[in-house]
C-alpha cells in the first residue's frame, strides 16, 4: 500500500495533515536532520575561525561556498542522501557528519580538513542543539502567532458581548449574573499569562563532548578555553548556555516548555467545554455551512464539533506533553537512549496541540450569541437578588440577614412582586431601598460590564 495522508497511521499527518502542513519543514525527521547539518557546518565554521587551531587554517573559498550553499538550499534530496548514509551506518548523526564530508571533499577539501567535522563531538552535542533551534522556531514562528490570533478573536468577542447580561452558573445552579462577554476575557487573560510564560521559556544548549567535561577537546587542544568557547557557540545560536551536563543536556528547560503549553492547553479545554455548555443551553447558536451534515439520523442537528475536536486533540496533546515533561529530565548515570524516540514525538504534541487552536478559532467564528435566551433565563432568576439584599441589610444592621433570606427563597418560588415587598418591609435608609427595587437580575451585573485594568 502507497504512503499518502489516506494511509497514514496518525491523523496529524492524515485526517489533519493539512492543518499541520507548517509544522512539517521544523518538527518532521527532514527538520531534524536540517537542523544537525546546520550545527555541524556552524561548529567546524567556529573552529576553523579559532587561531589556537593550526591544523584547521581556515577553510578554502570553495570549502566555505560549499558550506554556505548547504545550509542556505539544504533541500528533502540532501536529507534522502543523508538516510541513505543512514541505511550503512545505522547512525544518525554519523550519517551527517559523512554527508558533509563528502561536500567538503566534492569542493576539494584536504583530508585533515574533513577531519574536523564533527570534531570532539557526541551526538549529543549535536541533537540537543537541534531539538532546541527545532522547538524554539516552532514556539517562535508558528505556535506564539496561532495562540496570539486565538486570543486576539477571543478578546473581540469579549468586547462585542462586554454588556450581554447572562445568568452565571455555579455548581450547575443558577448564580449571580454575569456578562458573556467578561467570561471571554476571563479565558483571554489566563491564556496570554499562559503565552507569555511559554514565549519566557529559556532554550538550554551544550556542546562539551561524551559526558559533559571538554575531555578529547583538551587531550588534543589544552592550551584552548573550551568552556568560553562552547558558550559563546551555543550563545551565536540563540540559546542558553548550560555549563553543567552529562552527555546530555538534560532537558529540564524541554519540562518546562511542554509544562507551559499544557497548562494552555488547559486552559483551552476548559473554554472549549464552557462554549460546548453554552451552545447546549441555547445562549449561543451555529451558523450552519452549506453542505454540512450535523447528524447522520437527524437532519435539524449541529453539532457543536469543533469543540468537541478541540477538546479530544489538546487532551492527547496534553498527554504526551506530560509523558515528555516526566521523562525526559531522567537519564540513568551519564546517558541512556530513553529520550531519543520520545523526543521524535514532539512534533505529534505539537500537531494536536495546533489543530485544536485551528478548531477553536473555526469554531469561535461560526458563534452567534443569543440575547434573547439569556435574558428569558435571567428574568426567572428572581431569587439571585437574594444576594444583594442580604448583604445591603448587613451593611445597616439587621440581624441573621442571611437567615431570613434563606426562608425566603430556599425551596420555594421567588418572584419579582415577593421579592420587592421583603425589600419594601427592611428598615433601611430610603435610598438603599429605592436601589434595591430599581435592581433585576439582567441589571445585578457588577463590573462584569467593563474592562479590568491588568
């Protein structure tokens, strides 16, 4: 059977491919061997540029337009190439380091010179700083914008409903009023918090040799600063330096990445259940698209299925973001291979992780808000009133207010005219009992009404 998105074992790169089509060039095994191939090329650039390294005395013009063309055109042929090295070697990283040996040599390149790429390296020097320029131009590019557009249409929603009175809901139980449009910008503020804290995660590298302590660097070269030297390396790559290490970065920052994105996630899940509750209590409806079919037994339906897509992709998302953030901190001793397959999964999480934000947004932009349900809610909600009566008599005094309002409504009918003549008996000032009969339960909103200052 032919490969095609048809045949394909997971929906990120079947059902989904489409929407996952950006991720493909960063997080796919092509992304991933591009980006070993450009720390290479940038590594043996960095020593040959080193004057405590005679033996490397620079690069010819030809090697160096050879490198250049690589990592500016590195192309799906030069990544075949490569796992065809692959196939011989049964090594990833050593398949790259060959493949660049071989265009050096193609550009006439000296046999001593070859000898430098991949110089004092593990592999590890070379795949933790891929999976890091990976993840970041993946949060950087494509993620952070996506979260951004989500909020930015969340926010205008927000502003749209600010002064749509709604009944809350409590435990499921009728509660004190609210605005629809204040419990969208309740969502916009925890997710931009959320963002924020992913966009602030601090990307670790290290380039120190087989477990971490510079040792075939000075057995060949004692005389160099190879601390200072690998820092300022992996700080010309746009990530954090990490002096202390086994053969691996450890991947305590990777944690800290997927903990972030899943507490978004979270908080999208949270919002997509709220706005499958809403459309079920008839406060929003559906624009119905041509052509789609809600049910396959029952034409008048539609259904609420971007949500409900939403919601099922950011739980898977969010379950192997959480397998990452536990296990790939833990390497028995100085190194085992655990973390290499689970690391080829990121681009999986993350796969799920955008196509519930492209549902979400999908979704948010079919909504409309129906005023006149929550209303017809609200004006049968009397008994929220209880609550502001309640604390105006505290306020003056009167004693066991809660008591008294509590036999007043608890299991029986609370109506406008019951309410207002409990109110018309307090003893309170005059002003306090003319506020108390001009409030209703589409009016008892607070400052659900308007934007809190952050």
């Amino acid at each position: 059977m032919n490969y095609s998105p048809l045949t394909a074992l997971s929906p990120v790169d079947g059902r989904y491919a489409e929407k996952c089509a950006e991720l493909r060039p960063l997080l796919s095994e092509y992304g991933l061997i591009r980006f070993r191939v450009l720390i290479e090329i940038r590594w043996l650039k960095t020593l040959a540029d080193h004057p405590g390294i005679a033996e490397l005395d620079g690069l010819s013009e030809r090697g160096m337009a050879a490198l250049a063309e690589l990592e500016a055109n590195f192309n799906e042929d030069d990544a075949s190439e490569i796992k065809n090295l692959e196939s011989t070697t049964n090594h990833d990283v050593k398949a790259v380091e060959y493949f660049i040996r071989q265009k050096l040599e193609a550009a006439g390149e000296s046999p001593a010179t070859r000898e430098f790429v991949h110089f004092a390296c593990t592999s590890e020097d070379i795949n933790n700083l891929a999976y890091a320029l990976m993840l970041v131009e993946t949060r950087d590019s494509i993620l952070l914008p996506a979260m951004e557009k989500l909020e930015k249409k969340l926010d205008q929603m927000g502003d749209r409903f600010l002064d749509m009175a709604m009944l809350s809901r409590t435990h499921g139980q009728p509660a004190t009023p609210t605005t629809m449009g204040k419990e969208l910008l309740n969502v916009v503020h925890r997710l931009e918090r959320q963002r924020h804290q992913l966009g602030g995660v601090e990307a670790l590298g290290k380039i120190n040799g087989a477990v971490g302590n510079f040792n075939a660097h000075l057995s060949a070269y004692p005389d160099i600063d190879w601390d200072t030297l690998g820092r300022d390396f992996v700080q010309s790559l746009g990530l954090t330096w990490n002096p202390y290490t086994t053969q691996i970065e450890p991947h305590d920052w990777i944690a800290e990445y997927c903990d972030a994105l899943c507490r978004y996630n979270t908080v999208l899940i949270d919002l997509s259940r709220d706005i499958w509750g809403y459309i079920s209590l008839g406060y929003f409806s559906q624009q119905s698209v041509k052509g789609e079919v809600g049910s396959s037994t029952m034409p008048h339906k539609v259904n609420p299925i971007d949500f409900e897509n939403a919601e099922g992709n950011l739980g898977v998302a969010t379950a192997l973001l959480a397998h990452f953030s536990a296990k790939l901190p833990i390497s028995r001793w100085q190194r085992d291979l655990s973390d290499s397959t689970v690391l080829r999964n990121l681009g999986v999480a993350i796969g799920h992780a955008l196509i519930a934000i492209s549902s979400l947004d999908k979704g948010l932009g079919k909504l409309e808000a129906c005023q006149e349900k929550m209303t017809a809610d609200l004006t049968q909600s009397w008994e929220l009133l209880t609550e502001p009566v309640q604390t105006v008599m505290r306020r003056y005094g009167i004693e066991n207010p809660y008591e008294q309002l509590k036999e007043l409504s608890r299991g029986q009918q609370i109506t406008r005219d019951r309410l207002q003549d409990f109110v018309r008996g307090l003893d309170i000032p005059e002003q306090a009992r003319a506020a108390l009969l001009a409030l209703s339960p589409e009016t008892y909103l607070g400052m659900s009404g308007s934007r809190r200052r952050s």
